[in-house]
C-alpha cells in the first residue's frame, strides 16, 4: 500500500510540473504573468551596443532580444553565445552580450527552482490528501 501511494505521488507531481511548465497564451503558468519576469532582463544596453552594427549582427542581436521578450530564455542563450562566436564583437559589445547572457541564466535558475518548489509543494499536498 506505502509503494502505491509513492508511485501515485510521483506521477502526480511529474503531472503537476509539466503541466506547469507549459507556455500559455497570454501569461505564466498558474495565471501570473510572464511580464515580471521577461522585464527582470534589462536589453537597453544590449540594443545600445549593437545600435550601429552590420545588418548580420544587428539582425542576431534582435533575434535574441524578441526571445528574451517572448520568455524563451534557452532560445536567447542559445542565440547570444552563437552571436559571440560567429561576429567579431567591439569589448562593449561583447561585455553586453555576457552581462545579458548572465542575467538570463539567472532567471532560467530562478525559473527553475520555483518550479521544483511547486512541485515539492503539490507532491506534499497529494500526500496529505492521499493520507486522509
């Protein structure tokens, strides 16, 4: 019985965490919003260093940026160190390109760790209810 109600509360919290990581429509998941965080990474000096770049670099620069905006911060780093290899960078730009790449990391991290803090808390609940 004590290997049923473990295996349950697996899959509840498994359930419980891709459900809550899916991107919706118009918000975070839960009904936040992902506006808080997408803001948390500041492109000002990003877009300022790049503001006289070739069209090439330029373009990569604001490929990055619309993925930060739209919170798909893997996709922006994936994109900011590509950009850092393929372009030769002035050092303005490239302490630019790393302080955002730092700052979006940091938000993945964060991202993350409340998400295993959700699941945690939904794995404990199930465990409660299921133990009534």
């Amino acid at each position: 019985m004590k290997i049923q109600t473990i295996i349950l509360t697996v899959i509840a919290a498994a359930a419980f965490a891709v459900t809550g990581c899916k991107k919706q429509e118009g918000g975070a998941p839960g009904g936040g919003s992902n506006e808080a965080t997408a803001t948390s990474v500041d492109t000002s000096k990003l877009e300022a260093a790049f503001a006289t770049a070739e069209a090439a670099t330029k373009s990569a620069v604001d490929t990055a940026v619309a993925a930060i905006k739209s919170a798909d911060y893997s996709g922006a780093v994936t994109q900011l160190q590509s950009l850092a290899g393929k372009f030769q960078l002035t050092p303005e730009q490239q302490q630019a390109v790393n302080d955002v790449i730092a700052v979006v990391q940091k938000v993945i991290a964060d991202t993350a760790g409340k998400a295993a803090g959700d699941a945690t808390k939904a794995a404990t609940d199930m465990t409660k209810t299921l133990g009534k």
